[in-house]
C-alpha cells in the first residue's frame, strides 16, 4: 500500500508505540488481539496513504469513476485468493468493499462515485464485510 | 446505552480503515461502554485480517492488461537497450542525437536508480495501454507506451496547472519518454493537443 519499506517500518512502529501508550485500548470480547493490531496498523497506513494523495488528486480519482460508465473497478483485480471471496458478494456490495479496501475512499467519496446516499454505502459496507467475513474464516457465521 | 448512539453502521468503515479521525474516535470510545458494538466491531477487525491474510489485490492494466510490471520493466530496458545499439550503428541527425540521449540518460537512471511503476490510466476511450516507471525519489519518470507516439504529447501537472514536457520517441510500434526533474514529479498525464488522453499519479 505504502511501496516504501521505510514509511511502512515506521508505521508499524508508530502503532506499536501508540498501543504501548494505551494499554486499554484493546478489550476483552471485542475479538483476537491479532485482529486488532492488524487493523490498526492497517489503519495507520491508509491514514498515511490518504494523506499523500488527498488533494488535488481526490477530483482526479473521481472523475474515473464518474466519467467513465463502463469503468468496473472490479475487472482491475487479478492473482487474488479474495477475488473468490468477493466474488460471493452482490454486485453492489462488492463495488462498495472495492473502493474502500482497495481505493480507501471515504464513505463521501464512494457516495459520490457510485451516487449513491452515504447511509446505503454504510450499510453495504457492513453486510459485505459481515459476508467476507464469513466467506474467509475470519467471523463466526 | 441509546439506540441511536450505536456503531454498528460505522464498524465496518472502522476496520476498513476509511473513517474520518473524529468518527473513528467515536467508534472507539462507544466500543468501551457498549459489548454488542464491541463485538461487531471485533467481527468487523476480524474479517478485515482475514482479508488481508488472503493475500494482496492487485491492480491490472484498466485497458489492456499485462501479466506485471516486469513485463513492461523487461520491454523498456530492451527498447532501450535495443535503441543503444541501434544508435551505435546508425547515422543519425539531430532529433536522432537528442533520442539517443534521452535513451542514454534513461539506462543510466534505470541502472542507478531504485524504481517503481504506476500504470497509465485512460481518461479516453483507445488510450494505449502504458506504464510510468519512475525513480522512488520521483526526480525522473519513464514513459512506456504501447502505441506510435503520433501527436502525443507528456506533461506533468497538478495545482498550479499542466505543463508539457516534450513529444515521445518512436520504437518501432511502441514510444517512450523519459525526463527529469529538480523538483519531485507527481502526476504525469499524456495529452492530445489540450486533452489529457490518460495519466499516472506517482
């Protein structure tokens, strides 16, 4: 995501320096610690990635996918044991889980992009990651 | 707790990691109190590693795709190494002196360089399929076209606007375009006279 081993070492870092600071951060029954350092970090890093490319690329990035009809973001994936997994999901929610996972926009952004009202984007979000979930081990079904 | 307080709507974008600061904050400090969107948040953390143990997304050439950047790294360095000797052998005039510069300067900075790529991505329908490989401190860029250069033209822009680099150079059915630049490059664009036919963000 970052394609600098350098930002990617002191993100980690960062995290875990973060996570040392807050202790309580992590509760029991919000599920394994593995996940939550694992989304943390990840979070870190699409914190970085946003920052560099925010603006002015943002209208740029859009015009993509508003410009151009017959664009499917999910035509551009490939060498992926996920594409198996989000191919389980409804057209809508696999879009949505694309553009989030992969394009880390925001729930604004991919409202924009797909015109779509940011509640529905919320919640396809929440239904496809539930699916992922299952569909990848990763949640109790 | 009141219903209206809860998360569950905002977990999902939470562990996807797209949330704006002040709602990620309020996903985290809800979680304390409330056990149910503290366990659809754990759910939530738990399904997005299990995407990220499932292995990288890649992204594919959006027009004509190609297996990997190797490929397109392998086809310059040939082309250029190709025009290398070509050059050597060839009388060659002064646009021709120019190009083998370029190609000179283009080796040189492949050879010293650490580099990366971004894939050109069209804005108009036929756009050539093309990558950008470019120096990972973005002082130069090389531009790989999957087409005769015909009237296309590079820029880099950004806020302050677009500004033209130069014409690409044919070989043979392909073109390239190499530059670089005292200031760090951020986005490279292919134009058609005023139209930007398609661009890389680097």
């Amino acid at each position: 995501m970052l394609q600098d081993p350098d930002e990617a070492q002191d993100c980690v870092q960062e995290v875990l320096l973060r996570l040392l600071q807050r202790p309580h951060a992590f509760t029991q029954g919000r599920g394994s610690l593995k996940a939550f350092v694992t989304v943390c970090i990840r979070n870190e890093a699409v914190g970085r990635y946003r920052l560099r490319r925010r603006r002015p690329q943002l209208e740029d990035r859009l015009s993509k996918y508003v410009e151009d009809e017959t664009f499917e973001p999910f035509d551009h994936l490939e060498h992926a044991r996920l594409v198996g997994a989000l191919k389980t999901l409804p057209e809508p929610q696999r879009r949505v889980t694309i553009l989030a996972y992969y394009h880390h926009m925001t729930h604004r952004e991919i409202a924009q992009a797909i015109g779509e009202p940011i509640g529905t984007v919320k919640s396809r979000l929440f239904h496809a990651l539930r699916r992922l979930g299952q569909a990848l081990g990763g949640t109790p079904s | 707790m009141n219903e209206s307080q809860h998360v569950d709507q905002l977990v999902a974008s939470y562990a996807f990691g797209i949330l704006e600061s002040a709602e990620a904050a309020q996903v985290e400090e809800h979680a304390v109190s409330c056990s149910s969107c503290r366990q659809l948040l754990g759910q939530a953390e738990e399904a997005v590693t299990a995407m990220v143990d499932a292995g990288p997304l890649h992204v594919a050439q959006p027009v004509r795709a190609r297996s990997s950047w190797f490929a397109w790294a392998a086809l310059a360095a040939s082309l250029l190494l190709a025009a290398g000797l070509g050059a050597r052998v060839l009388q060659l005039g002064g646009e021709q002196s120019q190009m083998r510069a370029q190609h000179d300067a283009a080796v040189v900075a492949l050879v010293h360089s650490h580099f990366q790529h971004a894939p050109l991505i069209p804005r108009t329908a036929g756009a050539a399929a093309g990558k950008v490989i470019f120096a990972r401190d973005r002082s130069w860029v090389l531009v790989v076209l999957d087409a005769p250069p015909g009237d296309l033209t590079i820029a880099t822009f950004g806020p302050s606007g677009v500004r033209v680099l130069g014409r690409p150079w044919a070989q043979g059915a392909t073109s390239e375009f190499f530059y670089r630049s005292s200031a760090p490059i951020d986005n490279v664009a292919v134009m058609r006279g005023p139209q930007i036919v398609e661009s890389a963000r680097i």
